[in-house]
C-alpha cells in the first residue's frame, strides 16, 4: 500500500483522531526535505515543530542510532550506561548547570521540574511553599502537570480539575509577578521565549527580574527551554542573551535530532531534591536515546551549527521584516534566530494560509493561532530558506481571507 489515498482511509479507520493531519503520507527525509509516499516532496521549514535540529536523517545522526542499536538499547535505571552519562557531562559542559535528569519529551521534563520544585522546599521543611506560578498564553506540555502550567484555555477546557495550587500571570508583566509570588511560592516557571504562544519575545529586564524577585522571594526560577533550546534561538540556550540562570531548565525537541528524548538540567543546589524513590522513568536516559543525544551534539561541533543559526537566523529575520513591510496581509514579524515567524492580519485565514503554501510544497506551522511559525532545522542553508521565503511571499500577496460573518 504505497499511496496516499489508501493509506489515508486506513487511517482514518485505525488512527486515533485527536490530531488533524495534511491529507498525504510522508515516509522519507533528508535535511531540509521530506518525500509523501508517492515521491512528492515538500520544503519543510517546520523542522518538526524545531525538533529536527540537524535536519532530517542526518547520516551521522542515523549511524549513531544503528549502531548503538545493535549494542545496548536499553537498561533500567538500575544500572548506569555510558551513553546517558557522557550525554549529562557534555550538557553540563554546554550550560551552567551540574546534574541532568533524562525523560522522553517536553511534557516529562517540566512535570519533574515541578516536582523536584515542591520536593526542594519539601526536603527543607518548608512544607507551605507548594504553588507554582506560570505565565498566560504559555505552552508546557499535555500531562496534567505542564498543562496546569500552561496558560491557554482552550487547552484545559474538559480537563478540570487541574492541578491545585497553581497561578497564571501574563507574560512579561513583572508588577503582576511581584503581586502572587510570596512565601508559599515554590517556583515560577516561563519560557524564555513563548513559541507556541505567538513567538513572543519578552520585554527587556524580564527574566532578569524574575531572576532577582525569585531569589529575593525564596522560590525556584524554572525555565522551560523544549523550544528556545539547542541552538533554536542563535546560542546554545536562549537564556545565554540575558545572562540570567535560573535554578533548572528542561530541554527536549531538538535535543534528540529526532529521536524522543527530554532532560532537566539543574544547579547544584538542587541536587538533593528528589532523592532516590522520588522521582523516575522506565525510559528516561536509555542507551539509544543519549547515542542519538550525543550524536547530535558532536553534529553541532563538527558544523558549528549554533553560530550557523545565528547567522541563518539573522538573514531570516531580515528577510522576514521585509515581508512584513511590504504585505498588508503581515502585521510584523517575531522571533529569534530560527525561531521566527510573520503575525498574520487579522482578516487573513491562517490555517488556509497554511494549505496555500503546502500545496506550493513549503511546510510551516502556526504558533498562536495567527502566527506563520518557521523553525527549520539548524543546519538550514540560505538558498532553502530563500526558496521557502519566495513561496511565503507569492502567497501572502494574496492570501486566503477569512470568510466575511
Ligand atoms: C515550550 C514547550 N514546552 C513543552 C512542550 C511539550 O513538549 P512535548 O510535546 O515533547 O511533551 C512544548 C511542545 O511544543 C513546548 O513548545
């Protein structure tokens, strides 16, 4: 069964639908580029949703994986594997911090962020101190915990009741802060950059302030780098641009190339807060996920690919500033580094928008219901997004308008 068609109306028999796919089935890949099964190929600019950050079945990236594959796939945490602990001391070579937990997505390393923040204060007697306080319009994950935390509606809407104890502020209002965070504040976590929020970059002073009212306050500042990270934003981390560290950060997305693998990466000073029997994952940091985790980093030293993706992502954004200059249909352009993307008008349809620019054979996504979100692979050249952006541009010439109520 090779086409589409076929494939399509089996999936609609066995596949659970809770998700809303393009109407085509892609079976292969190759950095910027993915082939449907009857050898259609598309740009894809998405890189999965800034997963793919060496791109598509990277060879070096695939070979790692095979050959760990036939070595040792997996131990329970029982054991220690090499793999897992060369993949926390070259994390902990890359950023400030000194311990790393592994989990298999974004969702699993906030939820032990959480708990390690209520278990911190826990371990010190301060057993008052359990709320945890987010920000509006964020995005940390689907399971009950991150999605306590994160700030959008429509997400929690059937899901009640949430997790206690948790209060939402909006993002980049630090007087808003200063007004909830308090003594029984456990920690506040935000995104450095809210990506599925819209792409919206925080104001200066923000994060610094954060850093200082946390600290002053007594509660643990958590950043939730699953998209910002990796090189996405033009430095390692995103948190690098303003010199500020929080107590933990959790990584996942591009941290595997591709393959499922989440961390929380913590200070010292929390290093005692789950001990043994507090915490755990059946999966979490298995020999083939920290093999492909590795892989990807020597990728990155090999082709300097976080300067790659400053230097992309400046022509993106210029290129992106542009498009929002000249078309009324573009409000402005957001983001940082490969992490960018065009604030639609408000009479454009944006998912149409979408299908106009798949149909020409680009894939992007949406970040907020209305903004065209590119986060390609990091190892992107300059003619694909050139290629990409030419597409962008023909059709927000003309877009697809929302129908007239
Ligand atoms: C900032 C952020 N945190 C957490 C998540 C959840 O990650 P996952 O889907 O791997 O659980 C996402 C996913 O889009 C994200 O963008």
């Amino acid at each position: 069964m090779t086409d589409n068609a076929s494939l399509l109306e089996l999936a609609r028999e066995v596949a659970y639908p809770n998700y809303r796919p393009a109407p085509f089935v892609l079976t292969r890949g190759r950095g910027c580029r993915v082939e449907d099964v009857e050898g259609r190929s598309f740009l894809d600019l998405s890189g999965g949703i800034a997963v793919l950050s060496v791109g598509h079945c990277h060879p070096k990236l695939a070979a790692a994986i095979a050959e760990q594959a036939a070595r040792l796939m997996h131990v329970s945490n029982l054991f220690y594997n090499d793999r897992a602990i060369e993949l926390a001391a070259e994390i902990t070579r890359r950023t400030p911090f000194d311990r790393v937990f592994f989990a298999n997505s974004g969702s699993e390393a906030n939820e032990a962020m959480l708990k390690l923040a209520r278990h911190h204060h826990f371990g010190r007697g301060d057993k008052e101190r359990v709320e945890l306080v987010g920000t509006l319009q964020s995005f940390h994950g689907r399971t009950l915990g991150s999605l306590s935390l994160t700030g959008q509606t429509k997400y929690h809407e059937g899901m009640e009741p949430l997790l206690g104890g948790v209060k939402l502020v909006p993002y980049g209002d630090l007087d808003a802060m200063r007004e909830v965070v308090g003594d029984k504040t456990a920690a506040v976590l935000v995104e450095p950059l809210q990506a599925e929020g819209g792409l919206v970059v925080p104001p200066k002073g923000y994060l610094e302030g954060l850093r200082e009212l946390t600290r002053e306050r007594g509660a643990l500042l958590l950043f939730d780098e699953v998209q910002t990270g990796y090189g996405r934003t033009g430095t390692f981390l995103a948190q690098e641009q303003y010199g500020v560290v929080p107590d933990a950060c959790s990584l996942a997305k591009g941290i595997g190339g591709g393959f499922p693998l989440g961390a929380m990466a913590v200070t010292e000073k929390l290093a005692g807060a789950l001990p043994p029997g507090t915490h755990a994952s059946t999966f979490g940091g298995n020999p083939l996920a920290c093999a492909a985790g590795l892989a990807v980093l020597r990728i990155f030293d090999d082709e300097g690919l976080v300067e790659h993706a400053a230097r992309a992502g400046e022509h993106l954004g210029a290129s992106l500033r542009d498009l929002a200059e000249r078309h009324e249909s573009v409000i402005e352009a957001r983001g940082r580094g490969l992490l960018r993307g065009l604030l639609l008008a408000d009479d454009v349809d944006p998912m149409a928008t979408l299908v106009a620019l798949r149909e020409r054979g680009l894939l992007i996504t949406l970040a907020g219901g209305r903004v065209l979100r590119i986060s390609p692979p990091l190892n992107v050249t300059r003619e694909e997004l050139d290629e990409g952006l030419a597409l962008v541009d023909t059709v927000l010439a003309d877009p697809p308008r929302k129908a007239a109520s």
